[in-house]
C-alpha cells in the first residue's frame, strides 16, 4: 500500500474550522464598522425639515420711493419711512415673507430693515437662470404666439417684462424651498409696493401669476404708501381699489380740486392672453381720457375712445403700451358718485385686435 504524503498546505478539519470562525469575525467586524460609518453619515446628513408655510408676501418693487421726473425724482421720504415701519409691522409674523426686486439704485434701509424683520423670510433678487426655467419660459413664448398670434399683436417688452417676473418667481419658489418654507398657491396672498409706473404694476400682475396665485395682489395706492407717478395730473387723495370681474383692479382717486380720476389695471392676466378693455356706459361728455404707454420708447397701441352711450378704456399691465385715465369734468359730490357708479359697473372685455390685411402681388 503506498503512503500519500500529506501536503502542508492542506488544511485539517481543525484549521478549517479556526479559519471559518476567523473569517466570520472578520466579517462581522466589516459589518459592524459599516454599521458605524452609515450611522456616523446618518447623523451628518441634514435632517428633513418640515415646511415651513408662508401664507403672505410682501412685494417691492424697484425701490426706493421717488416722485415723478417731473419733481427731479426726487426722494419720497414719507412714502420710504412707511414702507420700513410695514416692514417692522409685519416682519415678525413668521407666516409673512418679503421680496424685493432692486431697481438701479439699492435701497439699504428698506434692506437693512428687511433682514432684521424677516430674516432668512427676505428675498432680494431671488433671480433664477437655469436651463430648467429657461425652458419653461421657452413655453411662455410659445403660448404667447398661439395666444396672441405673430403678427405684431404684441410686441418684445411685454414677453421681456414676463420673462423677468418668470425668473424671479422660479428662483423665489427655489429659495422658499432650500430654506425650509412652502405654500398653498390657493390661499396665498401678496401686497405690492412701490411708485405708481410700468414696473409696479407689471411686477404685480405678473409675479401673482407665476407665483400661481389665485387672487391678485394688492397694489398700493395709497398717497403714504406710493409715489402716484403715471397720472396726468396730480392726484389729491386715494379714495378706493376695487376688485372687478377679470382680476382687474380699478383704482380710484380725486384731484386737487375734488374731480374723479380712476385707472383700470389687470391683476392676474398673464402675457399670453390678450389685454382688457372696460366699456362703461355714461354719458360720455362728462369725462376726458387720456391714453399713455407705459413706456416712454413705445408708442401707445390702445382701444380707448368715446362711444356714442359711453366709452372704451384700456386695463393696464405696466408692459401692454396702453392705460387709460378716466377724469371726470365735474367735481362736485353728485358728479364723483355717478362716475364711480359707472366705472364699477363697467364690464371687461378681451381687446380683440384685428390686423390690417394687405394683398401680396406675386410675378
């Protein structure tokens, strides 16, 4: 019988046993020190933070308050001082949040008093260029060319003031986010604030609708609260904002010698959907309109007129180059009531603008 030599590599049933109970330790040790580093990574990991729900915002535009170039844009002093006591009145509501959109010059009290009130509630120039909201805007254009064709309905200052709001909305909705706060479009309200120009009304208007808001925001009028700028004359008093159908605000006021004076505005139409008109019926020899752009480099493209059992005037946006001033010729208490009558009674009407159709010779 030949004896097989035992070769000293082959394990015996005693080492392979040691060396199974080495190897699970070692394998338990692996486990257990990765049972470790995933608790450490847990804990270094942020925490989920429920959200925070913000229920109102507060909304600046272009500050800070000046008068009208024809008063040198001078600084408004009582209308800025009332902004930064809003801000200390409602900063420590922690359901209230403030945006601010700078203009060409930055206000740093109503800053300073932002931060100090708000918190990380404050947002200035929450501006969002990512390729997601690019596209997202890319969709705007389009809608705004089925919305309202392509044949010089609109023109390139209303899509450029849209896309602007767009990418402060977008970059708000980011900010709230990454800062632990939400909101219900539903319920959320907003008040604006700001001189009374193309840009407060536009960024009210179209903020609210990117914001997706389901009311308008409150424009301020109010003389202590606005610098009352885009008006044909001066403005004595602020009498009433009220809500029409549309989402349209008509902003009542008096002159300095008691005679009406009101604006339409459009609160929540974005721009792919053509401007209002209100049709008011009175008699039209007992008012003057006056129809302006916005816009000092474009010409007024508006619908306003007087009709034979009333008269037409433009809603604006601050972006469309038509609003329309109604002023009263009376001013006694008679003649304001039945102006104020009239124009809250008006209906709003989508302008239907038909282009001029030109035959093309061909040879």
């Amino acid at each position: 019988m030949t004896n097989r030599k035992t070769s000293s590599y082959a394990p015996t049933r005693r080492c392979f046993i040691k060396g199974m109970a080495t190897f699970a330790t070692a394998v338990a040790s692996v486990a257990a020190a990765r049972s470790t580093a995933a608790e450490d990574n847990e804990e270094d990991k942020p925490k989920s933070i429920a959200k925070k729900t913000i229920k109102h915002i507060l909304l600046f535009t272009h500050p800070p308050a000046k008068f009208s170039q024809n008063r040198l844009a001078k600084p408004n002093a009582t209308v800025e001082n009332n902004w930064i006591k809003s801000v200390a009145e409602k900063g420590p509501d922690p359901a209230n949040a403030m945006c601010l959109l700078r203009g060409s010059k930055q206000d740093k009290p109503l800053e300073e008093a932002a931060a100090k009130h708000f918190g990380d509630r404050c947002f200035i120039n929450p501006f969002d260029g990512s390729s997601e909201t690019r596209s997202i805007m890319l969709g705007d254009l389009n809608r705004t060319f089925h919305g309202r064709g392509n044949h010089g309905e609109w023109n390139p200052y209303e899509i450029w003031s849209a896309n602007n709001a767009r990418q402060w909305a977008e970059g708000l909705k980011k900010q709230l986010a990454e800062r632990g706060y939400g909101y219900d479009p539903a319920a959320l309200t907003m008040e604006t604030f700001g001189n009374w120009s193309g840009c407060h009304h536009k960024y009210s208007n179209f903020m609210a609708v990117y914001l997706d808001m389901q009311r308008p925001a409150l424009i301020h009028a109010e003389t202590e609260l606005c610098s009352l700028k885009n008006v044909p004359m001066p403005a004595h008093e602020f009498v009433a904002l009220e809500a029409m159908p549309e989402h349209v605000w008509l902003a009542i006021f008096k002159r300095e010698d008691g005679a009406p004076m009101a604006q339409f505005w459009d609160g929540l139409r974005p721009v792919w959907r053509p401007p209002h008109v209100a049709c008011v019926k009175m008699n039209p020899a007992k008012v003057d309109l006056f129809t302006f752009s916005p816009n000092s480099f474009i010409p007024v493209d508006g619908n306003s007129k007087k009709l034979s059992d009333g008269f037409l005037a433009d809603v604006g946006d601050g972006a469309h180059p038509a609003f329309t001033t109604v002023v009263g010729r009376g001013n006694d208490a008679g003649d304001f009531e039945e102006l104020r009558t009239a124009l809250m009674n008006a209906t709003i009407e989508t302008r239907q603008k038909k282009r001029h159709v030109y035959i093309a010779v061909e040879t």
